[in-house]
C-alpha cells in the first residue's frame, strides 16, 4: 500500500472509529413527574424491583420504571441523601445528614425497623458486595461509619483523613471514596475495615461523583472543574482526563455497554466510553439544568436523571431555587 492509500484508509478508519463512539442512541425518552418541595441529592436503582430511590428534602420518593407508579415520600426522613435497597429489594438504608443517624426501613412499606447513630453528616454510602457491609460516609466528621445490616450496629470508624464525598465499590472486597477538601481518592479495604491507599489527584478539584470501572480496574472521577479524572485503582496512576460540564455531582458505569456517565447540574451528561484500550469521550447529551445525580438500570441501561425547574437567579449570584411541585424524573435512554 502507498502513502496515499495509507492516508486514506487511516481516515476512513478515524471517521468510522469516530461514527461509532457517536452513535449511542441515548436521548431523553421520558419525564416523570413526582412533585413535592425542596432539594435532592442521591438516586439509586433496584434491579429486584426496579424501584428508583430519590432522596428529595426530607423524605425518600419512590418511582417504579415499568408502572411509573410515584410515591414521593415513602421513607420519612431527616435530611436525606440517599436510600440503598438491600436484601433483594426487600430493605432499604437511607442516610439522614441532619440527625447523624442511618435508618434501615421497609422498602414496600417505609417503616422504620431500626435507626443506627454515625459520625456527623453521613451522606453517600454503598454496600459492599463481598461482606455485605455497608459504608456511610460521614462528610463533616471526616469519618467512614462501616455497618453490619443484619446485626445493625456499626462494626467500625475509619478516619478517612479528609471530608469522605460519594463511594463506590469493586464488588470484590474493595470500596472507594473521594476526599473532597483533599482532591484525593480513598482505598478502603472491606475485610479488614482498614484504609490500604490514598491517591492524590492534583488536577481534580472537588471531586464528587465516582465510579467503578469493573473488567478495568479503572477509577472514574466527576471533578468540580470540568474535568473528569480516569485513574487506575491499584497504583493511582493517571490514566486520562477528560472534559465534562460544570456543576457535576455523580458517576455512573453501565458494565453491559461499557459507558461511564457523568451529569452536571449544567445541563450536559457526558458519555465515557471504556471499551477501548483509552477511554474516549463518546458524545455529551443536552440534559434539563439541575440533573447533576442519578441511578442506572443495568440490564436496559436507561438513566434516571433527578432534577426540577428554577426560579430567576439570586442578584447576588448562586444556584436559583427550585419551584415547588416541579421535581421530577428525566429518563435517558435508547
């Protein structure tokens, strides 16, 4: 082959390499209304039931993806931010920031069956799979709370060295946070109850959301500046960067599709994709203001994007306040 026809081809294949990451199919395919007052955090999924739970002012929403069937306050809560279902869908652990307390509640029903004091502001937490321990992390006492859900006491306190923001876990004894104050990633070891790394990351600032990259051993970071940080989990190595919008609050990874997501309270949602050697930007999709959270249904990959409409801006600046009665649910998918 000549140079010429090297040249062509190695087009051909930037523009066919370039279609496919392209063409993802995702688009906004519905919007579910829950209703209500006040601010949101976390969302998450349950695959047994396919409940989505929303963390909205004080209570726990629940909305069904198959029905659409909606109940905004199922769990009554104290400044929520987010409800993990457990034991096949039949259990929830909601995190209330306002009282230091984890509830364990009824997921059909919301009652409450116990309340489980923590260090001060538990926020995120995730359960990892291999101990079936839960990990609370307590932002403002710098703290994660790690709790034994069958006996419903807390097992251990670990000093993360920081302000512990989101978690994520690899599903095979490992769990990870951010340290929002420190631009640091956090390896905590679930056996052992111990801290086994921290990695500095001096090009994300803030960072929020994270992911696990499963089939990877990849670390996905939405930072505050625009940036995403792609490490890898066992050296803390940089892998790559890659823009996102401003405002992001969380990560998401569909392992089926191999798709990072990353939304931004910008109104952007910006698709990663892993399938590759690098990860690459996919594409970045147009998503209403204030959907910086969600949850993923792995088996069809659709995204539930929580967010609301505003008000006019503050003269002073800042965020602009939601509008009552406007919360609600915006489906991403194909």
């Amino acid at each position: 082959m000549n140079g010429k026809s090297l040249f062509l081809a190695a087009g051909v294949m930037a523009l066919l390499s370039s279609s496919a990451l392209a063409a993802t199919g995702l688009k906004i395919i519905d919007q579910i209304k829950v209703g209500g007052s006040g601010g949101w955090d976390y969302a998450s999924f349950d695959p047994a039931t396919h409940n989505v739970y929303l963390s909205h002012g004080n209570a726990i929403a629940s909305v069904n993806a198959d029905s659409k069937a909606v109940n905004p306050a199922l769990v009554s809560t104290n400044g929520a931010h987010i409800a993990i279902p457990y034991n096949s869908g039949q259990m929830l652990m909601v995190t209330n920031g306002k009282s230091n307390t984890v509830t364990l509640n009824n997921a059909a029903t919301g009652a409450e069956l116990a309340s489980i004091a923590t260090d001060t502001g538990p926020d995120a937490a995730t359960i990892d799979p291999s101990t079936g321990r839960a990990f609370v992390m307590a932002n403002h006492g710098g703290m994660v709370d790690v709790i034994d859900l069958d006996k419903k006491t807390v097992l251990a306190k670990i000093n993360a060295g920081g302000a512990p923001e989101a978690a994520a876990s690899d599903g095979q004894g490992l769990v990870f946070t951010h340290l929002e104050d420190k631009n640091a990633i956090v390896v905590i070891d679930a056996k052992s109850m111990k801290i086994k790394a921290t990695y500095l990351m001096p090009d994300c600032d803030e960072p929020s959301g994270i992911a696990y990259i499963s089939g990877k051993g990849l670390i996905l970071s939405a930072c505050r500046g625009g940036v995403a940080r792609i490490t890898d989990a066992r050296s803390g190595r940089e892998v790559t960067t890659i823009a996102i919008g401003s405002r992001p609050d969380f990560a998401l990874y569909d392992a089926k599709r191999q798709l990072g997501y990353i939304p931004s309270g910008d109104g952007k949602l910006t698709v990663i994709d892993f399938s590759g050697v690098k990860p690459v930007l996919a594409e970045t999709i147009d998503i209403p203001t204030g959907a910086r959270t969600g949850a993923l249904d792995p088996d069809s990959g659709r995204l539930y994007l929580p967010t609301a409409d505003f008000g006019p801006a503050p003269s002073g600046g800042g965020w602009p306040q939601a509008l009552p009665d406007t919360f609600r649910v915006v489906v991403v998918g194909r």
